[in-house]
C-alpha cells in the first residue's frame, strides 16, 4: 500500500506544545504509511525546523505577518493543494487551522484539525491578555463556520477541551477525536547531558541550591505570577529556594510585569527568566520541585513531561489536568491563582524527600503509560486513513 500524503499546517516552529508535539508525531510515523510535508503560516519562529528538516521532512513557509495577509496565504495554499494532491492536511492552532479548512474546501483535500487550547471558555477570555472581546467573538465565528465547513475531523488533545469544541464550535462530539498529546519518552528518560552541578553554576547559583522550575512561555495563561507570589513564604522556610522559569519571552510586557512584581516583593535575587532552552531536560532532571501554575490549559504537555522525567509536581486544577494527575498519588494539586496553596504544597514537598521520590515514581510510571508516542502516531495514522477514504462532497477545480 502506498504510504499517504500528509501536509501539517502549523502556524510557526517555536518551542510551543503544538510544535514540539508536531515534531514527536513525525519521528514517529511509520514511513511505509506516512510520508510528510509541513508547512507553516508565518516564518517568525523555527525552534524546531532544523530538527524536522534533520527527520527527512521537507518544510514550507507561506511567509505571512499577520492575520491581514491570510486570504493570500489561502490562496497560495490551496493552489498547492491542487497541484500535489496530497491525501490529507492536518492543522494546528488558529490560523492554520482557518487556513486550511478554508483552503481543503477549496481544493478538495480532507482536513483534520487539531485542537490545543480550550480558546472560547471563559478563562481563556479573561486571562489578561491583550485581545479585545471584539476580536475574540470574530475569532471565534471564524473557527466555528470553517470548522463546520470545511473539517472532516478534529483531533481534541484532553476530554476537556472536546467537551469545549462541542459547546462553542457547534461540532457534534460524534466528529471529536479524542487523543492525548504524545511525549517524546526516549529522551526524556535517557541520561541528562548536563548534570545539576553544571547547571547550578551556569545560574550562579550555590550547589544546595533548592531549584523550583516552571516550564512555559511567559504569559498571563500560564500562571506564573501566582508562583511568584507563593515564593516569599517558600523563602521563608527554605531560604536557598529558587523559582526558575523556561521558556519563550514573547510578551515583553508580561516579562517587565513579572520582574517588577519579584523587585516588589524582595525576591528578585530568587526568580530566574532563562527564556528559551534547548537542554530542558536537563533542567528537569535536575529540579528539586515542578510547578505548573496554569490558568487555563488544554492539556499541559510541559506537565506530563516532567512526570515522564520523574519530577515530584505541583500543578493547578484548571481544566484537564485531573484527567491524568491524581491528587496525592502522581502529584499535589492545587486551585488555580492560589499563591497561598501553592507555597503550602511545595513546602510539604521540599520537607519530605521521601514523599517527593514517592510521586516522582508515581507520576513517571503514569506518563510513560498513558502517552507512548508510538501509539499515538498509529492512532493518528488510523484517523488520516479513515478520512482519505472520504473526499469532500464539492471539489472546486
């Protein structure tokens, strides 16, 4: 059987979670069933285009700069589609997503969407981002008519945002895939390049540091403000603790927010903005304590890794993160935006080494059974099959 034709539309290669899982699901397709191409929307960010350039895939840019030249990249897109014919697209996050809805349509080629974020839930709209309602409702009229339109499937990364694609989109649950994002385990598991007491100098930190690493972007969704506000009371039980934050610095305004708010508070010397790393499982490796303060998520990849490497973790509630973290078991579990709660339960981990090893275990025997990338790529290799079988109802020539 002749392997299908899939193009992934993404709208950049940054160090995102839909990037990096895009990258895992690639390494892991059987090429006698899947050959790729990937494109991206915009050229601005390629953290992970060398790597995928480096697994055989070729990558194409429609060079967009904003939201205002999509219908160009619409029609650069959809003519492609009609000249290589690919079996399949498969989309992730906004603007791809309409992109290539709006352009399969067009060309009469499948498309599967995938969801990541719960985008229209109300936590999403209030997260103090610099977005409009305004322009929130048209994005998300946007999303919803071109979901319905000119989708064959979406692909929900956790129950919980399937539940929420079902509310806002208006797409029966029926048409909802549900598959858990994928973690790169091999290397998550191997040996760390760099071992703690290298890190800890690079820092210019002491070697009894006590490091409390966050993993994500800098962005009000992502909550680390709440952890920053947790780390005087931390401090001051454990006075070597350090809040060390990786990830990308996209939002300068939230990155000047969060070092005034550490000046503020006495604790600058404490909190550590490294920004983007390639060696983050070094880091992993090398924490005392994970914290993941979210907001709002729709599913937490940056969380499960650090399960898969073994972290004793605090996370927050919101959203799926009770779907694969079990309170006391893999992990302590807190409410969203609770600095209180949170310095509570890092300080019962950091007095307990025992209790820390204890959900470490626990919580890398739970990622390393629930989100096997192997398993994941045949999965998604089955729902492109399924869909290939079934070509749009109207083809425009």
């Amino acid at each position: 059987m002749t392997a299908l034709h899939v193009v992934h539309l993404i709208e950049a290669l940054g160090p995102g979670g839909a990037e990096r899982l895009l990258y895992t699901n690639l390494k892991h397709f059987d090429p006698s069933r899947v050959r790729s191409t990937v494109f991206t929307v915009y050229s601005r960010a390629n953290h992970w285009r060398e790597p995928i350039l480096e697994l055989g895939v070729p990558v194409i840019s429609l060079d967009c700069n904003g939201t205002r030249s999509l219908p160009n990249a619409i029609k650069k897109f959809s003519s492609w589609l009609r000249t290589n014919r690919p079996d399949v697209v498969h989309s992730h996050l906004w603007a791809a997503n309409v992109v290539a809805r709006v352009s399969g349509r067009l060309a009469g080629v499948p498309v599967v969407s995938s969801v990541h974020n719960p985008d229209h839930e109300d936590a999403a709209w209030s997260d103090g981002a610099n977005v409009s309602l305004t322009k929130r409702r048209i994005a998300k009229g946007i999303d919803r008519w071109t979901a319905r339109v000119g989708n064959e499937r979406l692909i929900a990364v956790s129950e919980y945002v399937r539940q929420s694609a079902n509310r806002h989109l208006k797409v029966s649950l029926n048409e909802i895939d549900l598959l858990y994002n994928p973690i790169d385990t091999e290397a998550l598991t191997g040996a760390p390049h760099r071992v703690r007491s290298d890190l800890l100098q690079e820092l210019g930190l002491p070697q009894d540091a006590i490091i409390l690493l966050n993993v994500a972007r800098l962005s009000p969704q992502k909550g680390l403000i709440h952890a920053l506000r947790a780390l005087p009371k931390i401090i001051g039980k454990y006075p070597l603790a350090h809040l060390v934050s990786v990830g990308a610095t996209t939002d300068p305004a939230w990155h000047e927010q969060l070092k005034n708010e550490a000046k503020q508070s006495g604790v600058i010397d404490h909190f550590h903005i490294l920004g983007t790393r390639r060696d983050v499982t070094d880091f992993l490796h090398a924490c005392d304590v994970f914290v993941f303060p979210s907001l709002y998520e729709g599913l937490g990849i940056a969380l499960i890794e650090a399960m898969a490497a073994g972290c004793a973790c605090v996370a927050t509630t919101a959203g799926p993160i009770p779907e694969f973290v079990e309170d006391g078991r893999d992990g302590i579990l807190v409410p969203p935006a609770d600095p209180e709660a949170m310095a509570t339960a890092v300080c019962e981990l950091l007095a307990s080494p025992e209790l820390r090893m204890k959900l470490g275990n626990n919580a890398r025997q739970t990622a390393l059974k629930r989100f096997q990338p192997r398993a994941a790529a045949d999965r998604l290799t089955q729902i492109y099959e399924k869909v290939a079988r079934r070509r749009p109802s109207i083809e425009t020539a």
